[in-house]
C-alpha cells in the first residue's frame, strides 16, 4: 500500500483554547469569555475558539487515512508548545510532511510514525500537534493496508497482549458541574466529573472549602441517583493547582487537607490530578513524590494524578521512575507522535502505576476515535471521553468506538458476524 497523496485541511475542535496563566490570575468571567488581555504568548484573547487540522492520506487503493492535529485547551502552559493556528500548521505539513511522505509504503506503523515524530524544523521538533495528527492517519493507514482496526494493530506490533475490551471511560463537566454529574451518574461513566477547579477564589477557596462542599454534594448524588449499589465510580478531580495555591504548597498542610476530603468522598476512591504547580519538571517530581509519600503516611487512600510538566515521553518516563503519583495521565497531543502515546502507556503499566489514556475536550472526533484504539490495545486504567465539555458527545464518540471496535474483533472469531 502507498501514500499518493497527502491533503490537510483546517476545521473546529471540539472546545476552546484558554489563556491558563490568565484564568489563574483572576482574569474576570464575562458570560463564557473573558475580560482581561491574555499572558500567554499566543494568545489574542483569553478564550480563543479551537483549531484542529485535518491530515489526510489517500492511499494506493483509494481508501483515506484520516488524523486530526490539535492542541490541549490550555496550550501554552506547564512547558507545553503553543496554541495551534491551523493555517501556519497547514504550511508546515505540506511543505515539510508531505514530500517525506508521498510515495512510501505503508509496511507498518511504527518505525514511519517514528520518522515523522523524530522531524525537525530549523533544529528543532515539529509542533507537537503537527506530529499528533499525521502520526494518526499513518496508523489508519497502517491498519488499513492490513485489513484490521487500529487496536489489533498497536496490539499486534508492541506485543501489548491486550483482550481489546472498552477502557473505563473518564468523563468532564467543565463548567456546568451540576447538571453533567447529573447525566455522568445516569450514563453509568466509570470516573467522573473533572471538576475544572481552576480558581481559588471562585472554585476551590482560601481554605478549600469550596472544593470540600462539592465533593460531599458529587458523593451525596452519585448515592442518591445511581441505578444500584453496583454503580461504584471513582470520583477523579482535576484541581489545577489550586491546593499549593491556597496552602503556600506546603506537603503536610496539602496531605493533611486532601486526607479530610478523601474521607469526605468515601466510600468512593477520591483521586486528584494535579493538586500542586512547582512551575517545573524537576520540582513537580519532588512535590509530588513528597505528597504522595504524607498521604501514605497518614493512611490515606487518595490518589494523585500527574499532568502538568508531565508532558512528554521522557518526563513520563521520569514521573514513572520515581513513583512520583498513583496514576499519570498520558495527555495525548502533548506526546506529539501516537507512537509516543503507545510507549508511555505501556511504560506506565510496566512501573505498577495506573495509565491514564487522556487528552482534552479541545480535540475532535477523529482523535478522540484514534486514541480510544490506543487506550483498548494498551489496557489502559481509563480513557478521557472527548472532546467537548457536554459529556454527551464524549461518552457517544469514545464509548461507542471501543463498542464497535471491540465487536467486530469477536465477531471474527465467529462464523455468523456476532461477537463471541
């Protein structure tokens, strides 16, 4: 099978891309814009609309391989590269993918989506969401020249040894953290609601005292709304920072706090991504290794989640080697090529840590569908349903792709097109 053509064109994402250091500082909430001038290089507002890039490779026999660039919401931010301007992306991705790319065999996917995620531009990488989205289309085409879904493709070339059944999907409320807990709890999902606690004054308070209450009122729903007693999710928030923030970053006060709301959460598992900014890598590892290791300390079962600074393979690799969090989250586009998704995952399997396959409500569809193959063939603890802040939309894209992917791998071992 080969590439004979390569064709990209811009389209929307699936949210907005934020000025986080903007939002932080108290930026001012008008509606769902924002009233401050942005900080963050980039940025021509606060609240930007989302671009995406859509990259995709007409193949030898006619079929399309399909792969959607985008960028996290928060671009810009935790070392990560910048907000992605479609345009620009487009005239880098004809200009400097294309010709490595017309005319090649598609033999497998790895060693080409390492080629192209090892590119550079003027000495340095291309934009992570360059490599994302052209990383894509090569694994669609991948599987394609094989006759088989992207998950039994990642499976069968990084010897995952994965059964291929739907991941436990995480979903986000953004904003409307009511009503989504709401829809989260009657859709059955797996790990809810996010949270967005971006903003001590507005969402967690100086004391934390915000982010306590909503936690009760998270519990006390899922108690009273679930189907039955079975229905057991964990309740996973994403805090932004905001515990260091309103506690000067002091390991015992943070521990001793975070300790109070996981006893506040019970009898569900309380797990928080992010609780505390060391504005880099190095210092995030350590804050992270030392909250983690007070927590134990006071025997509480909280769990930490690593995100920002935690961006790429090797700073996962890092994280991972120091057992600096419970769990990491594997935020795609920020690894730019996929390939990079598949060994961080697994990478993080292999340390004993919980592999978190998640992303951003600021991607698309396309994306969304690709990595829920990523998440299935590397047995992922759970899956970010996107993109989108409605919770609808993400759950129907990611649930409903697992579904059919992991029925059509059963029904082939059946004579009769059902799953075994």
């Amino acid at each position: 099978m080969l590439i004979v053509d390569l064709v990209c064109v811009p389209v929307r994402s699936g949210f907005f891309t934020d000025d986080q250091a903007a939002i932080r500082a108290d930026a001012g909430q008008d509606g769902f814009s924002y009233l401050a001038a942005p900080l963050t290089p980039g940025f021509s507002r606060v609240r930007m609309p989302g671009e995406a890039l859509s990259v995709l490779l007409v193949l030898s026999d006619g079929q399309i391989a399909h792969g959607d660039c985008a960028t996290v919401q928060y671009a810009g931010a935790g070392g990560r590269d910048p907000a992605l301007d479609a345009d620009a992306m487009a005239d880098v991705v004809i200009g400097q993918v294309r010709p490595r790319l017309l005319g090649r065999r598609v033999t497998d996917f790895r060693s080409l989506a390492t080629e192209i995620d090892q590119m550079t531009l003027d000495g340095r990488p291309l934009h992570s969401a360059a490599r994302y989205g052209v990383t894509q289309a090569i694994l669609d085409a991948a599987a394609k020249a094989r006759g088989i879904t992207m998950a039994e493709l990642v499976r069968d070339e990084y010897g995952t040894g994965a059964q291929l059944s739907p991941v436990p999907v995480f979903a986000q409320c953004g904003d409307d953290r009511y009503t989504n807990v709401d829809k989260m709890i009657l859709k059955g999902v797996d790990a809810l609601p996010h949270g967005l606690v971006n903003n001590v004054e507005t969402k967690f308070g100086h004391s934390g005292e915000l982010f306590a209450d909503y936690v009760e009122w998270v519990r006390a729903r899922v108690l009273k709304l679930r189907p039955s007693e079975s229905y057991h999710p964990v309740l996973h928030f994403d805090l932004y920072g905001t515990v260091g923030l309103a506690f000067d970053a002091e390991t015992t006060t943070m521990a001793a706090y975070l300790a109070r709301v996981g006893d506040l959460a019970a009898p569900f598992q309380l797990r928080i991504e992010h609780p505390v900014d060391a504005g880099s890598r190095d210092g995030q590892v350590e804050a992270f290794t030392a909250l983690r290791a007070e927590l134990r300390r006071l025997g509480s079962s909280v769990q930490l989640a690593a995100d920002e600074w935690c961006n790429t393979l090797d700073d996962i690799k890092v994280f991972a080697a120091a057992g600096a969090a419970d769990m990491i989250h594997v935020k795609t586009p920020d690894l730019g090529g996929v390939n990079n998704t598949v060994e961080a995952l697994l990478l993080v399997r292999d340390h004993g840590l919980l592999a978190y396959c998640g992303g951003t409500c600021n991607e698309t569809d396309r994306s969304a569908q690709v990595c829920a193959h990523i998440a299935m063939a590397c047995d992922a603890q759970q899956v970010l349903a996107r993109p989108g802040m409605g919770v609808d939309e993400g759950l129907m894209i990611v649930g409903n792709e697992m579904a059919r992917t992991a029925a059509l791998v059963a029904a082939r071992a059946t004579s009769n097109g059902r799953p075994a």
